[in-house]
C-alpha cells in the first residue's frame, strides 16, 4: 500500500514541476488530492511520505521543504541558497599530516577512480536522555570507502562469480558474509571476492570513524595552548584518554548527562575537567611510558579547569555528540581533487552537499558523483569491501594486543587464509597508496591495524 502511496505522490510531483518549475526564487505550493490522501496507510504520516519523495526529485535543482499546512495535504517548496564552502585549509591540513606521518604529502594528487559506499551510518550520535542510553552503541566504526580500480565488472559478471541466484537483483555484503569478523572468514564468497580484487589489481581505500574518539577529542583540542604541542604529544595524549574512556563507558554515559555535554557552560568548565582528571587518576596503566602519559594528562586537564572558555565543546547543541555524516564526505572530495569519484546515493548527504558544496582554491568541486548502486557492480562491491573493513576495525578494537593470540587459538585452517588474504589486500593497497587507509581513531588502534597487516599478509 505505500509504494501505490509513494507512486502517486511521485507522480504528482512531477506534475506540478512541469507546471510551476521556472527557476522561482519565492515558494510554491504543492497540494496533495484526495487520492493521495486516501491512499495512506493507517499509521502512516502522508506529509513524511510526501517529504521523502520531494527531497529524491528535487534536491538536484535546489529546493527545501519548508513547511506542511495543519491540515495535512498541503506543502511549500522554497528555493535554498548555495554556500559553498572552503575546504581549502583543510586540503592543506591534510598534506601536512602526511607529510608529518608518511613523509609525503602529495599521496592525495593522483588521478584514481573512486567508488564508495558506506557501513555504520548512523545518521547522528545522541544521548537519548529519557531512555537513559545512547542512540547507538559508542563503539560503533562508520566506515566509508570501496574499491579504486581503473577497470570496472558487469553485475551480471559479478553475480556469475559468486554464484548467486540470477534473482539476486543487487549484492550487498550480507550476500557475502554475515556475522563478526571470525564468522565472515567462514565464507567462500569472501574469500572469492578478495581473490577477484588480488587479480585485478584492484585496492581498497577508506576512512573510518571511531565514534566514542571523535567524541571526546575536543575536550583536549579545547585547551588552551594544546593545538601547538608536538603531534606526538597530541596524539598519544588523545590516545590516553580514549583508553580511560573505553575503560568505563558508563562514566562516559554519566558526565554527557551531567554537564549536558557538548553543550558545557561556561560555569561548569572547572567541574567538567576536574571531573575528568579525577576519572584519570583512578586509571591503572600497565607500563611507564603510560603511568607518564596519564600523569602528563591530567596536568593538561588541571591546566583546562581554570579556563574562562573551552571553545569546542560550549554552546554547543546539548547531547548531540555527532550531527551528521556529510562532513565525512566532503573531506574526501576536497581531498582526492584530481580523482573521480562515485559515491553510493544518500540522500542526506546529497542535500547537504547541494546546498554546501565543496569549495577548493576558490573553486566548486565537481570530481563526484552520486549513483544508485543498484546500476553500478562497483559499488555494490565496495559494500562488500567497507562491510568487512567495519568488522575487522571492529575486532581490533575488541581483542587489541590480544589479537594474535585469539587467531591462534581460534581460527582454522580456511578462516586464516581467508584473513591473510585480507590483510594482504590491505597491504598491497596501503603500499600503493599509504592515503588510502585514513583512521580517526586513536593512534594506538591505527598502530594496531598497521601491525596486524604486516604480521598477516603473507
């Protein structure tokens, strides 16, 4: 009954763009009939449904809803501005990291072709304060990326290879695999998938984003003066306090309710820091390089509590600890200039990035487009790539120094050659391209990846 709903809807839309669409800078009216009406599911709300439909046909030519009428059948289109914005420091920002990490920053100049899709996408991070938990759990890893490749495979070619049924009309990881990452290294179609990549010469690209480390950074980026401290002492500070958080997700709960977090006042920093550097010092570290690295991090902290301000985390929308995900999307625009780019149909992101798009060296960038990955095999394969890519960020994240003693103990014969087959895909991937591979996690977790790679891609 919906989809006839949504048909109608569709059809009407339609309609009234070739009747009233004239490039109009001042709203139009769009009313529903009584067809449409009628139609409606019980349960269902026909100004949603309506909504959706509207923001897939016209977000491409630069409309917004704007509001519906109390009696339901009736909606106004209005014309947004365009705001492109400059992501040219940002660019350059990100040269300089490389440069700093790899000891080249021009690894994101190339010409590749890029298909993405994504995994994890959890829309927004929130504390849902009346029912006492997060939206999703905090350790949970978006993960966007795919495969680079100059040659591309049919659907049709890609169904035969995997054996699939032919009423498979689009494959999606769960055709592939299912389960955590020792439950996927089960799987022979995996294992396909990774031999077809390995043949090809194709690579695997992504960033992945730790929810509970992005976070929490800004408590530490919000001190004064911390910025200008060695990347080494940045990172490895970011790192600590990501452990003591980890520790203790429930303390984490419990000082985003309190402090209403990010949205601190100005009031409370003193509190808020303190509070932390407390939490801190009941942190037992197994080493002396981390009894030291504690111990330096709850000076900052101390440092933090006599602040008048801590700019990132003040004023800020109160409980909302990630707002959207597009952010994610235009770094990698901003950063591949010279690359194509294909990504995965996401209407969100679609919006935000029609009515803000990327802007580098006074230039709008238009190295990307968006597709339905049911017409592209690529991308139907990079969900399958970025798929395992979240569970085995997932894994290390679980087992940490621990890993290589569950493989050992736990894996059989095929499950360990399909992860070397894994790893060895990662490997010939980053050692083509090191930008490729793009963390925001903690440095001891990315360090942990790297390790795993080269211990298992044999």
């Amino acid at each position: 009954m919906i989809d006839i709903l949504k048909d109608k809807i569709r059809t009407q839309i339609i309609e009234v763009l070739k009747t009233q669409y004239q490039n109009q800078k001042t709203p139009f009216r769009f009313v529903l009939d009584k067809s449409v009406l009628t139609s409606c599911p019980i349960g269902e709300d026909v100004r949603e449904v309506a909504d959706t439909e509207f923001r897939k046909r016209l977000v491409y030519m630069g409309f917004q809803y704007e509001y519906s009428k109390s009696n339901c059948n009736e909606m106004h289109m209005l014309k947004y501005m365009v705001c492109p914005v400059d992501y040219s420091k940002f660019r350059k920002y990100t040269k300089a990291q490389l440069s700093y990490m790899l000891g080249r920053g021009d690894y994101i100049d190339g010409n590749f072709i890029l298909y993405y899709d994504e995994t994890n996408n959890v829309k927004k991070f929130l504390l849902k304060e009346g029912k006492n938990k997060f939206n999703v759990s905090p350790d949970t890893i978006f993960v966007l990326g795919g495969v680079e490749a100059n040659s591309g495979i049919s659907f049709a070619d890609l169904r035969d290879t995997l054996a699939l049924q032919s009423n498979v009309k689009e494959i999606k990881s769960y055709n592939v695999y299912d389960g955590q990452l020792p439950d996927c290294l089960k799987s022979n179609k995996l294992e396909i998938v990774l031999d077809l990549l390995i043949s090809k010469g194709w690579h695997i690209h992504f960033q992945s984003l730790n929810l509970l480390y992005w976070s929490i950074v800004d408590i530490l980026d919000s001190i004064d003066g911390f910025s200008k401290q060695p990347p080494e002492i940045i990172n490895g500070l970011k790192a600590m306090l990501y452990r003591i958080m980890k520790s203790d997700v429930h303390f984490f709960y419990n000082f985003v309710l309190r402090y209403k977090y990010p949205g601190l006042k100005s009031e409370e920093i003193g509190l808020f820091y303190n509070d932390i550097a407390d939490k801190c010092r009941l942190y037992q570290p197994d080493s002396t390089y981390l009894l030291n690295l504690k111990m330096l991090l709850i000076e900052w902290l101390c440092k933090a509590s006599k602040q008048q301000e801590a700019v990132f985390i003040q004023e800020e929308p109160e409980l909302i600890l990630l707002q959207d995900l597009a952010y994610l999307y235009c770094c990698e625009v901003s950063s591949w200039i010279n690359s194509r780019i294909i990504f995965d149909n996401e209407i969100d992101v679609i919006y935000e990035m029609s009515r803000f798009p990327v802007c580098v060296d006074g230039q709008i960038m238009d190295n990307y487009h968006f597709v339905e990955s049911t017409t592209d095999a690529m991308v139907q394969l990079s969900d399958v790539i970025v798929g395992i890519v979240a569970r085995y960020l997932s894994f290390i994240e679980k087992e940490a120094y621990n890993l290589a003693n569950y493989v050992d103990a736990n894996f059989n014969e095929k499950q360990l050659r399909i992860f070397c087959k894994l790893n060895k895909l990662l490997k010939m991937s980053r050692d083509y391209n090191p930008a490729f591979i793009h963390q925001t996690t903690s440095i001891e977790y990315h360090g942990l990846l790297n390790q795993y790679i080269d211990k298992y891609s044999v």
